[in-house]
C-alpha cells in the first residue's frame, strides 16, 4: 500500500492494495479489499467499491507472466467483484469516461470500453472486444473475443453474443444465440441522435469490423 | 471493525469490515474479508462465508451516493462473492429467513426474498424483485427488475426471466427466454401444498404482479 | 496466515489466508486476498491470482458444516474470484495439473477436473460433474451436477448442459439447451488424437456416464 503515488485528494481504505506501477489523478474512492497492479493508469473521480480487481495480466496463454498497460478515464463507477485485465504485450486496455461497471462485470485484455457504456451485473466481455459509446449491456449478457458493439446499443439480459454477429449502433438485441429485436429508440431519443449522426457511427462501426484483427484461428 | 456492537456471540473473522451502522444479533458467522456496510441489521444465526458485500448502495444511478435500508433475518446461508444491495431512499431490502444465497449471486436493491428461498450459484436478481417463498433458482438464472417469482417454483440452469413472463405458484420454468416446463410437483410435495394452499398463494402472486409499480418506461 | 506448512519455496501475499489444514508443494504463488481452507491439498507452481476461496465446504444442504477433501495438482492457473468447494463427507474434489480456471469460474464439491481442462470467464460447474481432460469450457458455461464432459470437446460461451445431455469426447456443443455442433478438429488436430485414441477415450466416457451414481430424484 503506498497511498501517496496516488495523490492526496484519493480515498484508498486501508485494506486496498496498490501495486507501485499505479498512478491516479484525484477524487477517486476505492474500497476495502481493492486490488490495482499492473501499469495502470488512473484518471479522476472514478468509484472502486470493493473487491475489485484492475490491471492483473491477460488471460491468455501466452501472457500469463507479463505485464500489459491499462487506463481508466474519469468518472467511472466501478462494483464489488468486478474485473479488468491489463492488455497483452504492446496492447491497451482502455476504459473511457463514465463507465458504469456493475457488479461481478469483466472486461477482458485489449478491450476499448468508450465513454458513455454501461455493463451490468455479471456481464462479460472478451478479450480484444471494442464497445462503443453509450451502449447498455444487460444483466449476464457476453460477448466473443474480437467483437465490435455499435454505439446506443442495448443488449439484453443473458444475451450471447457469438463472433458472427454485427451490433451495428442504435440497435436491440436478445436471446442466445442474440437476433435483433428493434431499433434502440430509447436510447437515440435520449441521446438525442438524428439520422445523420447514425449514418457517421455506423461508417465508424464498419471500420471497426474491418480493423479489428482477427488471428487465423478465427476467420 | 467494530466487534462489540454485533454481541458477543458473533464469530467476525479479523479481516472483516462491519461498518458503523451495522447490527446483528447473536449466533451469526462472519468470515473472511466480508463487507458489510449501510443500514444494516442481521438477525440471528447466518453464516456469511468468505468476501460478501452486504448493504453497498444500489446500483442505480440516482442513488451511487445514497444510503438506504437492508434488513437480513434468521439462520441464512450467504456464500462466498455474494452481493446484497440495499434499497434506494425510503424503500427496504428485504431477506427473509433461512435463506440461501450460493457463490456469486446477487440481490439487488429493493428486493424482497421470502423465507426459505434458494438462489444458487451466479444468480442475478434486478432490482424491486419479489421472490416468494419456498422458490428455487438455478445456477445461473437471471431475473428481470419488478418481477415476481411465485412460491414453490424451480427456475432451470441459466434460465433468463424476462419482465413479461408470469411465474405462478408451485411451476417449473427453463430457457433463455424462460417458458413454463411443467408443475413442479417435486416442491408441492416436499412442502405438503394442497390446492388450497395454492389458490391462496396464486392470489397473493397475483396482488403483488399489480401492485409491483412499474416505472412509466416498463410499462 | 501459517506460512511455514507451505514451505520456503511459495510466495503467499500478507493478505491471503491458510487455514490450518492446508497444505502445498512449492512455487505456488497465492495472491492477496485468498483464502484457502478446508483439508486442502495443492501441488506444485501453481497461481492463485486474487480473491480464490478454495477448500470452503460444499453447498449441499447435509453438509454445511463438515469439512471435506480437496486436492489440486500441479502447474494450474486460478485466476481473480473462483471458487472451488470441498467435497462432501468421504468424496474428493479433484483438480487435475495444468487446469486454467479464469476469473469468477466455480467447481462445486464432489467434482473431477481432469488434465488440461480449461474453465473460462464464469463457467459453473455443478456438483460431482466429472470433467475430461483437455476440455474447453467458453465463457458463462453452466454444467448440471451429475454430468460428465468428454475430452477435447469444446462448449461453447454460456451454453447450458442439462442433465440429459450427452457431451461425448471431440464434439463441439452450443447454446440453451445446449446441442452438437460438430465435431471439434481443432482440439483433436491440436492435440494430435487420432480415430484409436478418440474410440478409447469414447468407451471410457460411456463407463463414467454409468458410474455417475445420480441421487433418485435424477433418475
């Protein structure tokens, strides 16, 4: 436990531990039975209830005894027995601001979790998956390695995401395996999102699906 | 660590966390690395086994900041990664007696779990659920918010309880989404229901559907 | 914390907690906040990540308060929150080397992981399931008690396993209820199985589906 890296406007409880590798801005509370490690980095605000688990190494085969890097923005909310995995070598794990991680919720190495994503209670996401901003992924809901879930989407409770699927932005899905049931209506009016701007995320998605590299195994 | 206040007849491993608001009676195990925090109050004689988090503020983002009410009873069985949220402002989560709670599931805020309700292994309960008593859900099973689970019913392995579906008293029901199986005549047996005790408790299901108050957006 | 019984050669974090009757090989690491318990055994140059309860006692009504038997073997990875129980009075849960369990994954008492086994992100394993070597259970998996998985299958992320279902050696299985896929060449080719191998592995599945003595009410 070394408290003052982490400035002097965090609270860290007394039974947190932060591994030396972990540096963080200011206002952040993170709780009993807390575990940073890794190179993690931080931002501000951000809420780590209790037996949290942030920056431990990939869990992948090739890099059990490796350290990867790991940030959190601002703002986040981050629940009891959640879990988040440093990146593989070279790689980033990337959380943006106002994550909302819900309780027993796991992002896997290499994931990019923009601003805005919410994950509820035991969600869990592979490694190497890019969620884009202002999705909702309901209760027990999973997601496959290397997958791309479009921005103001909702993902229904123990929904299965399979890699084969394309959650372009805007949409809802349930059921396992997941089908699409409706356009996310609720969320484009809460966001306030017209067709325009729909059209330029989706552009944004497709190039997600494109970039993202799949090994050979996977193709 | 506040020992004295929960008795002396409580057993709280030296590595737990009870906070100031918390009391209990008498008979209760506490173990290792357990948190317990909010307004809390603990009856008599439940065994909290190893990192519980009991009474962490509901995972709603109205109240992140706001302490509400949990209330557990008698002779519970509460698992190692279990999780209790307690009510948002002004309402009450609610455990009954001889509950059970297997690894990792999870109550959320609001809620009332009836006396000798099981929650097996991972279970995820939304918030402002009614489980009522006798129930048994399965590894896995996830149930959506404002529902009510009926009496003497068995919900399957990863089983996804969608807000629509309608559990009467004394069913068995199974699948991602959850459709009826059959009578569960295994629990009416064991508990010795007539129909007469089940009319009565398939109207008293029926009350709380209609008196469960959906917000406008659910409905 | 009784570091002595464990040998010169272990890293065991000042946080993590070993019962009295534990005992280990060497080149374990045991990370912070674990608590191994129970009549424990572990082997060789294994990693409890964080957070493990390993040992704790069955979740079986009859057997809340013995304590039975655990035994791990070598070369195994234990990652953030699993949970692996005791067995019940004169069983043995059993795990083999080179098993990988990811984080939040469970084997419940009574259980037999073979070599090689993978258990990803979440899966649960039930009571006194028998589990073949090299097997690869995806993420959120659930296996009823009783059953028995073949080697070299693969079961795909949050497929459910009835009791019913018969997961013979080198298939690919999928979905809720789970059903056959196909066959799984990659595992066979991966592992260099051929048609003698796979028919003896076969015959060796069907003897432990009988020996699997289910409870009455199962039958």
């Amino acid at each position: 436990m070394s408290l003052h890296r982490l400035g002097s406007k965090n609270f860290v409880h007394q039974t947190a531990i932060i591994d030396d590798n972990v540096t963080a801005g200011e206002g952040n509370y993170i709780g009993p039975f807390c575990y940073l490690t890794g190179n993690l980095e931080i931002g501000n605000n951000n809420r780590f209830e209790s037996h949290c688990t942030v920056g431990t190494r990939a869990e992948h085969t090739e890099h059990w005894h490796k350290d990867g890097r790991t940030i959190i923005g601002d703002d986040g909310t981050f629940r009891e027995h959640i879990s988040i995995h440093a990146a593989t070598t070279d790689g980033l794990t990337r959380i943006g601001n106002c994550v909302i991680m819900l309780n027993k919720a796991y992002v896997a190495h290499d994931c990019i979790i923009e601003d805005g994503v919410t994950l509820s209670c035991g969600v869990k996401i592979g490694g190497n998956v890019h969620v884009m901003r202002d999705s909702n992924l309901g209760m027990g809901a999973s997601v496959h390695q290397y997958q791309v879930i479009g921005s103001w989407s909702m993902i229904g409770m123990g929904s299965i995401i399979p890699k084969k699927a394309r959650i372009y932005p805007g949409q809802t899905w349930v059921g396992n395996p997941t089908r699409r049931l409706k356009t996310n209506i609720y969320a484009l009016d809460k966001h306030d999102i017209d067709d325009y701007m729909l059209v330029e995320e989706t552009a944004r998605f497709t190039q997600l699906i494109k970039d993202s590299e799949f090994p050979e195994r996977w193709k």
